[in-house]
C-alpha cells in the first residue's frame, strides 16, 4: 500500500516538474518574443488609462488564494488585513491575517504576515492565538509593456518562523522555521488579466519527524467589468489552486494515513480605487484525495481589504 502511494507521489513530482519547466518557457519565450516591449513602467509604450490601468499599478488586479504578485513601487507601503474560514469534516478555521507589503525598490518588495488563530477547532477541541509568522521577498526579475498589455515575472522567496505552536491541538503552526520558494507570471490587458505560479514549501525535519514538502500550482484568469478612469473598477477572477503534500516520514518510514492532494476552483470579485483595495470570493473543492476522511474541506471563504499609502 505503501509502494503504490509513493509512486503516485514520484508520478506527481515528474507532472510538478513539468509544470515548472513549462512555466520557465514561457518566461523565456515570452521575453524574445518582447523585443519591442519596453522595460520601465514610466515609459509611454504603456496600454491606456481605462478599465484595469484606471488605477495605479499597486491597485491593478491579483489572487486572492495564491501566492506572491505583490511588487508595488519604491517607498510604498500597503497594509491589508485578511480573514478567512474554512469549513470542513467536524473541523473549521477562522483566520485573521493583517500583512504588510513595503516596496523597497521598483522591482524588490518585503511582506510580513502573522496570522490568528481566531479560533481553530478539530472535535474536540479549540485552539487560539498566533500561527508561524512569514517574511516574503518578491523579485520581478522581467517587466515588458506595450500599447495592448503589461507582463510581469516574479520570484517569491519566503520563510517563516515558528511562532505559532505544532503541540495544540488543532496544531496553529508547523513547530519548524520552513521555506518557501515559487515564480509567478502575469499578463494585464486593459479587460483581462491572467497568471500561473507554482511553488513549494520544504519544512525540515523536527523531532525525528520529516515533514512533507508542499508543492503549490496555481493559475487565474479574469476580466474587467466596470471602470471609471482614475477612480475606480470592478473585476471578477476565477483561479484554479493546486495543494500537494507528500508522506509523512517517521525515522525513514511513511506514515499511512498521510499526504493529500487538493484541487480548488476559486471566484473572487475585487474593487479598487487609487488607495482601497476590496477582494472577496470562496474556494471550492473541484478534486481532493485524502488519506483520510477528516481531513475533507467543504469550501475555504476570504475577504482581503487593503489600502496602499505612496
């Protein structure tokens, strides 16, 4: 049983591995094939100031569930404040996450985030207070524009430090410092807007424990659909979001009833003016493979309300 899930697990580390190499091509096709794009957001090969270009770039559209896609411009900061829940087998989770993005260069910015648990709950029991607290540096390593659209590729480098607690039961925390390593690619027309992101968290191993690596792959497409020039626009997005965690191991030997694989299909609807940004929406379970029925999620809600200060 457990040779027939760990190839499953190496068939889908071969698929991650494609979808990564897939992702680097179009990073690298992309930019031959922009040789005529310019490479500065002050240039004047930039589409028109109408429907997702109504606002600033920091206010322009992004995910609401997946990662990364936060550079804004040097000396801007933004200060969101993010709750979710999440409903599932005799289990939810209530989540306050307040972050904070500052863009240290044009193409270089730090986020830091410490989620509550407000409170978690796994029958029998609650459990409150602080998760792992993360600290995020995003590279946009590629920029190009002209008249139609706007591309950006990024790399996100994360890691987290065990603030919240592996002990509580549910657990608010990993009880290990972790990394996070990913890439995201977007393109912004004046209508529409899509991207794709894959990563992966690694936890190391704790307390004689090796726990999983996380592999995320993510992608989104969306469209504009009501703007006032320098004021404001509405924008509804659909992103698809891939969760993967291999085997527990303890001392070398896999646990049985562990790793999973989880596919959501997630709506959000966004406003946003020249310093308030508002996204709300739902994941939904499209595919999960559990190895075990507690584990089982019913839907993932969240609402993400911003404000950028130049």
């Amino acid at each position: 049983m457990w040779d027939r899930g760990m190839g499953n697990e190496i068939l889908f580390l071969k698929a991650m591995q494609r979808l990564i190499a897939t992702a680097l091509l179009i990073f690298i096709s992309n930019s031959y094939a922009s040789k005529g794009m310019t490479r500065s957001a002050n240039d004047a090969n930039q589409p028109p100031s109408i429907g997702n270009y109504s606002v600033q770039g920091s206010q322009q559209p992004g995910p609401l569930f997946a990662f990364g896609q936060f550079t804004i411009n040097q000396n801007q900061s933004q200060l969101f404040l993010n709750p979710s829940y999440l409903n599932g087998f005799q289990q939810y989770e209530w989540t306050i996450s307040p972050f904070y993005v500052y863009g240290i260069t044009d193409n270089l910015a730090l986020f830091i985030s410490t989620p509550i648990a407000a409170p978690y709950y796994e029958k029998p029991s609650y459990s409150y207070g602080p998760t792992d607290t993360e600290i995020q540096f995003e590279y946009a390593f590629y920029n190009g524009s002209n008249r139609r659209y706007t591309d950006q590729a990024t790399l996100v480098v994360a890691g987290t430090v065990p603030t919240g607690s592996a002990h509580k039961n549910p657990s608010t925390g990993y009880g290990a410092a972790s990394v996070f390593l990913g890439a995201t690619y977007a393109r912004t027309y004046v209508d529409w807007y899509g991207f794709i992101s894959p990563g992966f968290t690694w936890i190391p191993p704790n307390n004689n424990s090796d726990l999983n690596i996380i592999y995320y792959y993510d992608a989104g497409i969306g469209r504009n659909l009501y703007s006032v020039p320098n004021r404001y626009y509405w924008f509804a997005l659909v992103e698809v979001n891939g969760v993967y965690s291999g085997f527990d191991q303890i001392r070398g030997f896999a646990k049985p009833n562990s790793g999973n694989n989880i596919i959501f299909v997630s709506p959000s609807l966004i406003y946003a003016t020249e310093q308030l940004y508002i996204q709300f929406g739902a994941a939904i379970p499209a595919s999960q493979q559990w190895f075990s029925i507690t584990n089982k999620i019913n839907y993932v809600a969240s609402l993400s309300v911003g404000w950028t200060f130049n």
